[in-house]
C-alpha cells in the first residue's frame, strides 16, 4: 500500500477505502463470477456466497492496485444424457465394484483391513497386468493408491494414482470391451470413480499447501499506527499467497468436472464440499486476522471526534465483512453445487452433510 494510506485509521470515515485494499479485491475488482465455481449441475451450475457494495468504492478503486489474479477457466458441463445413464446405476454403485481377480483385495479395503489389502494386491497384481481388462488394471492402480494413502506411503499413492490418470481408456475403447448396456454403464461408471478418486487426490495435496497457510497474529501496542503497519506489511501479504494457493486447489479440483462421458457425482460433490470449505476457511481466517486498534475499545467517544467507539467497532467488523464477500461468494456457490448434485442423485455421505450444513447456518 501507498503512504498515502497511513492517516486512514486516523480518519474514521476514510475506513472504507482501508480493508479493499488489503484484500487485493476492493469492491467490484474483487468479485467472483459463479460460472468459474466448479458446479456441475444438470442444467445449470451452481456454488455459495452473499456481495454489498462497499462505501468508498469510487476512491479506492482510484488507489488500489488491479487485482492481478487470472479468473479460473469456467467449468466445464455435465451433459445431460451422460449423466442420467449413469444414474441408472448410482444407487448402488458409489465405490469401486470387486471386478475379477480383485475380490479379496475389495474386501479388505472396504473393512479397512490396509496390510492385508496390500497384500492381496500384490498377489493378484502380475495376472491382472499380463490380461486384465482396461477398467480392471484402472481399478487396480486406483486401489493401490488408496491402500497406500492409509498406509501413508504417500510416494507409493502417488505414483499409483499417477498411472490412473497416465492410462485411463477412452469412453469408446471401455465400450468397445462389449457386454449389455448396462455392462457398459457400469464399467464407464467404475472408470469414473477410479479417475475422480486419482483426481481428488491430486487435488487434496494442493489444498494441503494451502491450509498450511495460516494467517499471521498480531502482538504489537494495539495502537492505530501499529495496526495498520501490521495490516499493509503482514495481512497483505498472507492474502495474497493465501488466495493464490486457493485458487491453485481449486482448479485440480474442477479437473474431476471434465470426465468424458461424465464424471461420479461421489467426486463432484466431494469436490464442490472441498472448495467450499477452502474459500470459507479463507474468508473466516481473514477475518479474524485484522486486529482492533486499542483506542476504539471501551465506552465513550473516538479521540477527537463525536463518534462513539462502539459505532466504530461495528463499522470495522462490517468492512471486514463486506470486503470478503467475493470470497464468500465462491465458497457459498461451490457448497450448493455439492448439494444439487447429492439431492439429485440422492447421494449421502460426509461430504454432501457437510454442505448441507453450512448452507443450513449461513442462508442469506
């Protein structure tokens, strides 16, 4: 921020134009446009948040620097007819079914049995190389990057759900295997979820980085100086990296929206469930991380002037929340796409609860 900056706190109604520019997203400049959230709905997308416009808006556009972040690459559609015939069998398919050869291996995954999972894996490994079918050598790679990740061989996992994504068949050579429609509706579908698991995983390690980004904490007098020296110098910066880590996450996710012939709903939501508590975990860290100046604290007026403290405390708290409303809007926009997806395929599980839930206590 410019020095032109320093008499802001001084000037309690020049406060507008002071948390805009510390997010890097003043008013307009800063917001979201939906069509980016990674919804994949049926007919039209969708994801969460709540805009006002902010006072001051005309001069801090004057001041603050363009917002520089590249808008994500808009999320690609589900079509319509592709996602129906995967319907078809969705309610009971929502893992990865025990294809030949891989039946105990299933098993002791799905009772978390992880050793002996690895073991059965490796057993049945070499016949299912030499002539397994494409979706089955699919499944076993995304199987042993599941065993692996809760072994926490991450270099193992990672190389496995690598060579998911390295030889995943076309829609067209998993049809050309044969078999009924439904035979085919099912191995396209095993195929979706043994991709979508690859792409979340990927995905999951960006959003890692980014929640290791914790915003700093403030220890200095309190006075209004020291506040805003610790905003331009410290909150800045962490918002900047912070957004850009987000956004990195973010578009690994909309990644499991671009499966041909469509993408699990198990992978869209859990996604859409990610990138909503991403963009609120952002939201809500921001807000807590700018500090009350000491002298708007206690009873009585604003030193040198006519305004009650607690007039300039609510004003501080509500520019703090106006000015991250774009943000909010991203993370309330990819919630309700998790939950149109999981109504529509009534799809249940911790990811579909925990956009539901928040939707429940933050409705406009």
């Amino acid at each position: 921020m410019s020095t032109a900056l320093m008499p802001l706190l001084r000037h309690p109604r020049s406060l507008a134009l002071l948390l805009p520019l510390v997010l890097g997203c003043g008013g307009a400049t800063g917001r979201a446009n939906p069509s980016t959230q990674p919804v994949a709905s049926t007919p039209a997308p969708t994801s969460e948040a709540a805009p006002r416009a902010t006072d001051g808006q005309a001069e801090a556009a004057e001041e603050a620097p363009a917002h520089e972040d590249a808008a994500p690459e808009p999320a690609p559609q589900v079509d319509a007819h592709s996602s129906a015939l995967l319907a078809l069998v969705i309610r009971d398919l929502s893992d990865m079914p025990a294809p030949p050869g891989l039946d105990a291996v299933v098993t002791h995954v799905g009772r978390a049995e992880w050793q002996k999972a690895k073991k059965a894996l490796a057993a049945a490994r070499p016949g299912i190389e030499e002539g397994g079918a494409l979706d089955v050598r699919l499944v076993t790679h995304a199987l042993g990057g599941r065993i692996a990740a809760a072994l926490k061989d991450r270099k193992t996992a990672d190389t496995e759900y690598d060579l998911v994504l390295q030889t995943t068949p076309s829609p067209e050579a998993i049809d050309a295997i044969g078999g009924s429609d439904v035979d085919k509706q099912r191995r396209q579908q095993t195929v979706a979820l043994a991709v979508g698991e690859a792409l979340f995983h990927f995905a999951e390690k960006k959003a890692q980085e980014a929640e290791k980004l914790q915003p700093p904490r403030y220890t200095g007098s309190g006075e209004r100086e020291d506040v805003l020296k610790f905003i331009n110098a410290k909150v800045s910066a962490w918002t900047q990296a912070k957004r850009t880590a987000v956004q990195d996450a973010e578009r690994e996710y909309v990644k499991i929206l671009s499966q041909r012939p469509a993408p699990h709903p198990r992978w869209v939501v859990a996604a859409g469930a990610r990138v909503g508590t991403l963009w609120w975990g952002f939201v809500s860290e921001f807000r807590s991380a700018s500090p009350l100046p000491s002298e708007w604290k206690g009873e009585g007026n604003v030193a040198g002037s006519q305004i009650p403290k607690e007039v300039m405390r609510v004003e501080f708290q509500r520019k703090i929340d106006e000015v991250s409303e774009a943000e909010l809007e991203r993370a309330r926009a990819a919630f309700k796409a998790c939950r149109e997806q999981a109504s529509r395929y009534a799809f249940v599980n911790d990811h579909s609860k925990t956009c539901e839930t928040w939707l429940s206590l933050h409705s406009k």
